[in-house]
C-alpha cells in the first residue's frame, strides 16, 4: 500500500506543476485538471487547457517557464535514430543502450498527458448536455480522448512490441484518471493496446471540430494520427485506411505543402497552412534554441550520420551550421542542426501535411501499389527542398532509380529523415518499419530487435508491482 501511495504521489506531483492558456503560455496558478473541479463548460475548458500542457510538456528551461516538448519528441528520438548526438560525450541514446535506470524521459510525461486527459474525459461526461453550447461537450471529449490515444500511442511506440500484434507485451493502459483503487495496474497485450488507441481516435474523428487553431486538435489531426497507428500496426487492410485518410486530407483546403521547406521552419512556423497541429512556445523561452544550439550547458548537434546524409542536397545550406564561436573546446567545429534556427525556433510541429503524403507513399509500396504513384508523391514533398530534376539530381533520381518495393521504401525513409528530422519520432518509426536486416545496415548500432524498444523504467516496478513482465531481453534493473 504504501507503494501504491507514493506511485500515486509522484504521478500528481509530475502533472501538477504547470498548466496553459489557449495558446499554451500561462493558466493561473489554480488552475488544474482533475476531473471534480470541472463544473460548467469555463472550467472544462481551463482543464482541457491543462492537459495540452501536458502535450506541450510545460516546465521551466534556463529558469523560464517554457514548453520542453523538444527535449522528449525531437531530441530523444532523432539520437535514437542517429541524427543527433550530444554534444559533450556519447549517450547511451545514440548508441540504443538505455538501461531501466534511464527509460523514463518518454515514459513520464505521456502518463502525464494520460491523467490529464482522463479528468477531462470523466468530468465533461458527469456534465449534463445543457452546460454546454452546440455541440462543444462532444468536441471536448473528441479532443481529451485524442490526447489520450495520442499519449497511448507513443507508449506503444516506445515500450511495447508494436511489430508482433499477437504479442503480450503491449501498453499499461490508462483508461481513468489515477486513483488508489487503480494505481496497480498490469500492462495489455499489443493488439488490445491498438485496439483501445484506434477506439479514441474514431471517436475524435468523428466529433472532433473541423476546425480549431493550430495548437488544438481537429478532425484533421485525428485522422493523420489514425494514419501514424495504423502504420506502425502494419496489418495488410491497414494500407487502403491509410491512402484513404490521406486522400481525405489532401483534399482539405484548409492544409497545403509550404513553399519553401526553409520557409516553413525558419520564417512562418505555425502560421503555415502546412502545420496541423503544433504547440506555441512561452513568449521569453529559449530552452528550445539552446538544446539545438550552445548558449549555456548543454547542446544536441547533428551527427556525423546526418551530415552525410544530407550531402548534395540544398537542405544541408541552411539545417546544418558549424559552431565555431562556442568557448567549449569539445564542441568547437562541430555542427549544429540549425534546421529551427531562427525567430521561430521555440515552436514544434506534432503533425504537418508532409508526413500524410510520405506516408500514403509509404502505404502505397506496402499495399503493392504502382511505385509511380508513390515516387510522385515523394517527388512533391522533396520539391518543397530544392529537389527537382534540374536543382538535384543526386536526390531526385534517387528516387528515380528505386524501382523495386524494398528500394522505395529505403528511399520514402531517407525522405522521412531529411525532412522531418527531429520532428516527433517520425524519423525513428519510418526506420524501424524496414526490415530488420536493412534497419541493421542503415543503422549498426541496433543489432537485436530489442533495441527497437526500451525497457520499462526501473521505477515502474518499484511502485507498480503488478505491471508485469520486463520488455525481453531487458533486466528489470
């Protein structure tokens, strides 16, 4: 009992700290997420508020309150992929050696987004319809319950095997806000895992607003979710949802590719009707620039990986920048990913419309599909970069040249990195869905297919006994 009550501490004191406004930067200090404190639609909406927030992961960063998503949706993963390296000495994320004792940085803050969610979730629904206007009580629920599959979903995606529907390894699903009576909890099994997470998402797909700022989630950005799941699930009929729900996506008005990929990053940031979900920094942050460029401690750069990745493409101008005026010796001419450099850098981008077409791409090479029609949909993306047939040729016939499946999906993966680099494990997951004997020769580091996934954080089983059993081949400490 008593660990149950520390379990339950610790989770109340993590989601606790802080909350937001509609555009993420400060809710007052009162303001919270438990489902008992919603008593009409005003503080419905202050606890929805609250748990974006959580999405955001709001915190405090060179002592200024400061939204952190960078540091768990883009730095983690793209050093698990090998973009990135720290700049002080290797980690064990870039080499895919983390250890129980140091697995909870992607663990923490989606159960803090699950308990938000929930409070949401339990409190509009004890609310009677009349509380609400039109139909914002559905919309609502559309969006805790978005959040919620999304935070399920990174777990999935992170601690459980995603690649073996019939696996028992799945996700400690959070159904409830947490309490004493459901603190202890055993994990489920994968394919229940994706069962639950794609119930949540046809419910926001169905309720959801067509449209909201950029900073909540609509419709739109339920279905580009589905897209991510159903992917990742990798089942034969998943392929067709997925060219489906791209279609409908790219035929939204509302959404188109940017320009300029630079552009996007650098000058317009969320204002760009690419982005369709995105989350808006505190006005005085710089937490996010000085992960990606030296100010004070700490610094992530581009890897030597990346550097050569991007050879002979015009991104590696203006996403890659050699820090030569750091007083650190040991990061002194190493690079920069500059790819956020500029007044815009603070701001994060969940889903943007690049991915849907990489991914109907994707989909359509898997389903057996015509791969003209995937390699045009590529070709669009990259000449958002620069990459054309008469400004790239090295790039573009790449692509050209890949004239059988299993090339094409190395080339839809080189597209996913070059571009979305850093951009909420998009990188990461497109590597993996390979085959294991191509991820092992992109990526040496990883030799077991355990490497895939981490191991549940030590402190999981401290608190949480009945959890079950450690991911396979991982010690329980």
């Amino acid at each position: 009992m008593k660990k149950i009550v520390c379990y339950i501490m610790l989770l109340l004191t993590t989601i606790s700290q802080y909350a937001c406004k509609k555009d993420l930067n400060a809710l007052p200090p009162q303001a919270k997420v438990e489902g008992n404190v919603i008593i009409d639609q005003k503080s419905a909406e202050v606890a929805m508020n609250g748990a974006y927030s959580r999405l955001a992961v709001v915190g405090t960063s060179l002592s200024v309150n400061s939204t952190t998503y960078s540091i768990y949706h883009e730095v983690t993963p793209a050093m698990y992929a090998g973009w990135m390296q720290y700049g002080f000495g290797q980690v064990p994320d870039y080499i895919n050696a983390v250890t129980p004792a140091a697995s909870a940085t992607l663990w923490t803050p989606n159960y803090a987004i699950l308990n938000a969610a929930n409070g949401v979730v339990e409190g509009v629904n004890a609310l009677a319809d009349s509380k609400f206007t039109g139909t914002r009580k559905a919309e609502m629920l559309a969006e805790a319950r978005f959040l919620r599959a999304y935070a399920h979903f990174n777990l999935l995606a992170y601690y459980s095997e995603w690649y073996n529907i019939n696996s028992a390894y799945g996700v400690m699903l959070r159904k409830e806000s947490l309490q004493l009576s459901n603190a202890a909890q055993a994990r489920s099994n994968v394919k229940d895992s994706y069962d639950f997470i794609l119930q949540d998402i046809d419910f926001a797909i169905a309720n959801a607003a067509d449209t909201r700022p950029n900073y909540y989630a609509n419709k739109t950005a339920a279905k580009v979710l589905k897209m991510r799941v159903l992917m990742l699930r990798g089942q034969s009929a998943d392929y067709g949802s997925i060219i489906t729900l791209a279609n409908e996506v790219m035929a939204n008005t509302n959404y188109q590719l940017e320009a300029s990929l630079k552009d996007l990053m650098q000058v317009k940031g969320l204002t760009s009707k690419e982005i369709i979900l995105g989350i808006t920094p505190f006005t005085s942050q710089v937490g996010k620039r000085s992960r990606f460029e030296f100010i004070q401690s700490s610094v992530y750069l581009a890897s030597p990986q990346f550097r050569k990745l991007l050879e002979n493409d015009p991104r590696a101008t203006w996403m890659l920048t050699k820090a030569t005026t750091s007083t650190q010796a040991s990061i002194r001419d190493s690079t920069y990913m500059s790819k956020f450099f500029g007044p815009k850098v603070e701001e994060s981008y969940v889903f943007r419309l690049s991915e849907v077409y990489l991914l109907k791409a994707e989909a359509i090479v898997r389903s057996g599909g015509n791969l003209a029609d995937a390699r045009t949909l590529v070709h669009q993306v990259q000449e958002k970069a620069g990459i054309t047939a008469l400004a790239n040729t090295v790039n573009y016939l790449a692509v050209e040249n890949a004239n059988t499946p299993a090339l094409m999906l190395v080339e839809i993966y080189k597209e996913f990195s070059r571009n979305m680099v850093a951009e909420d494990g998009i990188e990461w997951l497109a590597l993996l869905r390979l085959p294991f004997a191509t991820v092992r020769q992109l990526r040496p580091t990883i030799i077991e297919q355990k490497q895939y996934i981490l191991p549940i954080p030590l402190t999981e089983f401290q608190l949480n006994p009945t959890i079950g059993e450690q991911n396979p081949g991982y010690p329980r400490q």
